[in-house]
C-alpha cells in the first residue's frame, strides 16, 4: 500500500480524521476527537512517553520543561486538561517503575508525588467522568501495592527495603482517594469514623504476620511435640538426648529464617507511622 501524502487512499483517510477532529462533543469552541476518549488518554500517555530517553529507560530526558509544554499544546485536540494530565503523568511514572525491573525508586517517588496532584483535582472536580477514570488507575495501582504489602516479609528484603516507604506510600494514597473521594459510602459517613491510612496499615501488618506465622507453623508444631516427647520420657532412658539435640538444631533454623522477618516489621513499622502522619496532614 502506498503512504505517500499525496496518495488517494491516504488523502481519503486524512479526510475522514480531520472530520472527527474538527467536532465539538459539548457545543463549546474547543474541538478535539468526539468520540473514543480512552483511545485519546492512551495517545497522551503515549506522548509522555517521549519524556524518557530511548537508551536509557529508566532516565527522562534533561529537555523534559520544554517537552512538556510541547505536548501540553495538545490538549484541546485530545480533550485533555490539568487534571487529566496529572493522572496520565502519574500512571505512566508507575508502569516505567514497574516494567523496568522496579530498581529507579526515584520513579516510584515521582508518581508518589503526582499522585498527591490527583488527590487535590479528586476533592475539588465536579467532572461526572472524571472518577471513571481515576478509579480505573488507582485500582491497578493499589492492587499491585498491596500484592507486595499484604504479604511484605516475602517481598522485602535488604536489597529492595529502600522501595519500602515509597510503595507504603503510593498504596495509602490510592487507598485514600478511592475511599474519600470516590467511594459514596464514605461520604454518607463521619469522618472521623474512617482512618483509612491506619485502617491499611493495620491491614498489612496483620495480614503479613499471619502468613509468617501460617508458613512457620509446621516447623514449630514438628519442635512442641519432640520436646513434649523428650521431656516426658527422660527419666526413662538417656537415649533422648540425640533427639533433644535435633530438636534444638531444627529450633536454631526456624529462629535464623525469621531473622529477617523481624527486621522487616520494625523497619516497616516505623515507615508506616510516617506514612499515617504524611496521609493525615
């Protein structure tokens, strides 16, 4: 097929797009496509894209201001403003995070920062299609958080915890938007009787623990019935020590495995209590 500008075929197809470009969907001036907005947020993210270096993807380009306001000059052709320009910025920040190996922590706190813009535009927009699409990234987003939280002694470990505080975060905030600003349960109800930050955070904390705890059961049942055994019958024979011994052997490796368990919850537990600071302010 020839794409050749002033091909027939090509001069038909550009006809066709003008048309629907030049439409308004609200009577108003501005003219952008009328229909297929999710097409329209999925070439804007495309466009934002363009902020990161193609030999190095994990780093945005130093030209990235102007860039920006290059894109921006889209907006009235795409239907886009501000507050849809925060939530495109802030999911495409997320998925180079996630699909770069998750090593650039300073992604993960990038979109941690954009996602504190959206939580300003979700108190105060009247736009009725708006939370549609907010509360179709922040579900993708807090459910990848809590995937990780929900079980975080398996996930952290000395080589990733710096990613911590910042997964912490992002998952609270999402939390937060989706149950203060979106969810009309909420709004039927006080505020002060819904903490979400804590209410997640005491979520995570018992869900991570009780899975510990389920994983190292067997090893402590296998301990409690040697030792109930041993004790009960050494004044019968000396033939028990050898079993006493392994028994303590077993013990000492059930206590090394969690080593790492109880530094994480400590180190977790102090990130926690400034994310519910941070999310209270």
């Amino acid at each position: 097929m020839e794409t050749g500008r002033n091909n027939e075929s090509m001069q038909l197809l550009r006809n066709a797009v003008v048309s629907l470009a030049c439409r308004s969907f609200d009577g108003s001036e501005a003219c952008h496509w009328a229909d297929g907005f999710p097409l329209n947020l999925r070439l804007y993210e495309m466009l934002l894209e363009a902020c990161f270096d193609v030999n190095e993807e994990t780093s945005i380009i130093e030209e990235v201001d102007e860039l920006m306001e290059q894109i921006k000059k889209t907006w009235g052709i795409l239907g886009m403003n501000q507050m849809l320009h925060n939530i495109c910025f802030t999911w495409v920040l997320f998925h180079r995070f996630v699909t770069t190996g998750q090593v650039e922590n300073y992604l993960l706190d990038a979109a941690d920062n954009q996602l504190a813009e959206v939580a300003k535009d979700a108190k105060t927009t009247k736009d009725p299609e708006y939370p549609k699409i907010l509360s179709s990234m922040l579900s993708s987003i807090l459910g990848w958080a809590e995937k990780r939280l929900l079980a975080y002694h398996d996930t952290f470990d000395s080589a990733n915890i710096d990613s911590m505080q910042n997964i912490v975060s992002l998952g609270v905030s999402a939390a937060k938007i989706l149950v203060e600003d979106i969810s009309h349960e909420y709004r039927r109800r006080r505020k002060s009787e819904v903490d979400v930050a804590r209410n997640r955070i005491d979520t995570y904390i018992r869900s991570s623990l009780r899975t510990a705890f389920a994983q190292a059961s067997p090893y402590y049942l296998y301990c409690s019935i040697s030792l109930t055994s041993h004790f009960s019958n050494r004044d019968g024979a000396g033939g028990h020590d050898c079993q006493l011994t392994d028994v303590i052997k077993n013990l000492a490796q059930v206590v090394k495995g969690w080593e790492g368990l109880w530094d994480v919850p400590g180190h977790f537990l102090a990130i926690l209590g400034k994310s519910i600071v941070a999310k209270r302010i």
